[in-house]
C-alpha cells in the first residue's frame, strides 16, 4: 500500500535511540539465527540471552514458534505466508531496536530474498546474520519434536528441508557448524565475535 494514500505522515521521537542506548550503556542490534527447524538456533540464543543479560544487557528473543502461536497465528507455510512472517518479526525487531533493546531472532527464514527484507527493514548496520549450520541428517535424526517423522510420512506439507526449500546463506556474519560444536560452545563464538565486532560496548565508544 501507498503511505502517501493514506495521509501518513511519520511522527519524530522527544528521546532518540542513540539516546535510549545511552541510558542503556549498549548499543542495540538484532542477530538474526537463521537455520533448518532443530539446527540448534532456539538453544543457542537462549544460552547467549543468558551470557548477555548476565553482563547488564537488554534483550528480547523472537522465535518462530512463540510469534507463529501469536501475533502470525494467522500465517501458514507457503512462501508467502513465511515472507509476511519475517516481515512482521523484522518490523518487530526493529521497533525494540529502537527502544534499546537486543533482539536474538530465531527464524528458519529458509529464502534468501526474505533475509534480504529483514535486513532492509532492520538496517544494515543493526542487523547481523548468523547461520546456524546443522545438516540436515543431523537435524532429522534430532528431530525433537518428530516434526520430521511427520513431514516424510506426507502428514506436514511443506516442511522445510523435506517438501519445501531451504538458501543456506553464502556470506552469513557468522557461520556456526552445530554438527561439530555444541550448542553453549556455539552461544560462546557468537559471543566473542560481538566483543570482537564491540557491539558490547556502550554506544558512543
Ligand atoms: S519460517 O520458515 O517462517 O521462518 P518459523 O521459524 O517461523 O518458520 O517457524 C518454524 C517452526 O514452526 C519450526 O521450528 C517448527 O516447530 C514449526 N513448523 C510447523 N510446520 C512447519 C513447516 N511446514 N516447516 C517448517 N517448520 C514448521
């Protein structure tokens, strides 16, 4: 849809984010963890959320399970119905971006077109891809939700990985093998690698 035709006009902020991550002490981000259904995104981040907040950080984790039982409950698995889910979690994550907040994002988003779009929406420089890489033997032999049992049976359509598509991405920020190291291992590199980056580090340094 057009703003224009809608006579939108965007309304400015009294406090702006830089000023949000200042009372903060941090910048704000999203990492975004991108990965076949039980690659190991969701016990990833919940290992770093842990490691973050345990250093005074502010975070938020979206996964896909939660906003697909809510705010998408309306959204199926088609292509299109995956593309209005990053869309809708992209202009989620950025708006708690703006409130200060570090966004752990746990998305399959199997297309490379739609991480485009998250990262479009989210802006270049808040936005950091990680590729979450298990193979996908290794997933279907994980299975901890007999999501795959299912899926090759024929009783899910469209499963990610078995009747539907899934762009592993060519130049992730940071590229985390789950087949060779575990998952705490994984939260760790991530970790260090935003030290590295000093994403870590208040806002004005
Ligand atoms: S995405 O492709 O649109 O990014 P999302 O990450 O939100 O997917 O949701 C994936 C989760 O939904 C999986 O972890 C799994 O538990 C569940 N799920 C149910 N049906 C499917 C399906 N057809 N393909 C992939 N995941 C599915």
């Amino acid at each position: 849809m057009n703003p224009g035709k809608l006579n939108l006009t965007a309304e400015s902020f009294a406090v702006s984010r830089q000023q949000k991550e200042g009372l903060n002490g941090h910048r704000s981000f999203t990492l975004w963890l991108t990965g076949l259904s039980a690659s190991g995104k969701s016990t990833i981040a919940r290992y770093l959320e842990e490691r973050l907040h345990k250093d005074g950080i502010r975070t938020f984790m979206l996964d896909g399970d939660n906003t697909r039982m809510g705010i998408n409950k309306d959204l199926d698995f088609s292509p299109e119905g995956r593309k209005e889910n990053i869309r809708r979690v992209a202009e989620i994550a950025k708006l708690m971006n703006d409130a200060g907040i570090v966004v752990i994002a746990c998305f399959i988003s199997p297309m490379v077109i739609d991480r485009a779009m998250a990262k479009q929406i989210i802006g270049e420089n808040s936005f950091i891809e990680v590729f979450v890489d298990a193979s996908l033997d290794v997933c279907k032999e994980r299975d901890p939700k007999g999501l795959y049992k299912k899926a090759i049976a024929g009783e899910i359509k469209e499963f990610t990985g078995i009747s539907a598509p899934y762009e592993a991405p060519l130049a992730a920020d940071i590229h985390i093998e789950t087949n060779i190291i575990s998952a705490i291992r994984s939260s760790g590199e991530v970790y260090e690698w935003l030290k590295l980056k000093k994403y870590l580090l208040p806002a004005d340094l």
